[in-house]
C-alpha cells in the first residue's frame, strides 16, 4: 500500500474500493469521529450482537459494516486481521453486522440484550443444511 492510499479520507475512495485490513496491532481505542465517541449508547440497545468464534471465518464485513466501529478488530500470531470483541459501549444493536455476516450458521446473531453471552451461544442454531 502507498503512502498516497494511507492519506485518502473515506469520501476520496471510489464506490466499490475495496478497503484492506490493517497491517500490525490496531489502536483499541481508535472510533471514527462521526459516531458516539463521547457518548455509550448502551441503554439504546433492545438486542445485542453477540459473536460465536467457532463458526466465523474472520471476513471483517461486520468490522467495515459496522456504522459505529463497535467491531473491535485484533490481529492472530501471523498479522491476519481477525474478528476481535464487540464494543458494547458503542455498538446500539442495529444488527448490520449480522446482516452482512456470511457463514452458515452466522457468526454473529441477535439475542436480546439481557440475556448473558455464555446463554446465547448455548443457544445457536446448528447449520443448515443445503436444499
């Protein structure tokens, strides 16, 4: 990657751009200025995302999806971006990233905010068979 890429905001990228995965540690702490930053929108929530490791396939579409950065990205022993945690924080349950997730079943699902995450992946559906 050039330097000039590193230097494009978000608006000079063409539609359809595809925007690689970070290279090295992300910054935990780095949230793009146009969400809530300041603010926990927490209480907003009525279901939460919650992720099951076993079945992703570390695709990052919930980490570019995600309109609030609550996708916390991390890195695996070899620099390969890899799905991280969920910033619950942050993230107001709108559910793009389930939406946008591809496996079968999704790696990420919707389970209402109450419930602890140990109950919800108890509760995971078992994958489905083709037709």
């Amino acid at each position: 990657m050039t330097e000039e890429h590193l230097l494009k905001g978000w608006e000079e990228f063409e539609p359809g751009a595809t925007l690689f995965s970070f290279e090295g540690k992300p910054d935990q702490e780095v949230h793009h200025e146009n969400n809530s930053v300041q603010h926990s929108v927490a209480d907003w929530r009525v279901d939460k995302p919650v992720h099951n490791k076993e079945f992703c396939i570390d695709c990052q579409f919930c980490w570019v999806y995600c309109p609030d950065t609550s996708i916390i990205p991390d890195v695996d022993d070899k620099g390969k971006g890899i799905f991280g945690h969920i910033d619950y924080k942050h993230c107001k349950g709108c559910g793009i990233c389930v939406d946008v997730c591809p496996t079968n079943p999704k790696s990420l699902l919707m389970f209402a905010d109450h419930l602890p995450v140990e109950e919800a992946l108890r509760q995971w559906p078992e994958k489905e068979e083709k037709k």
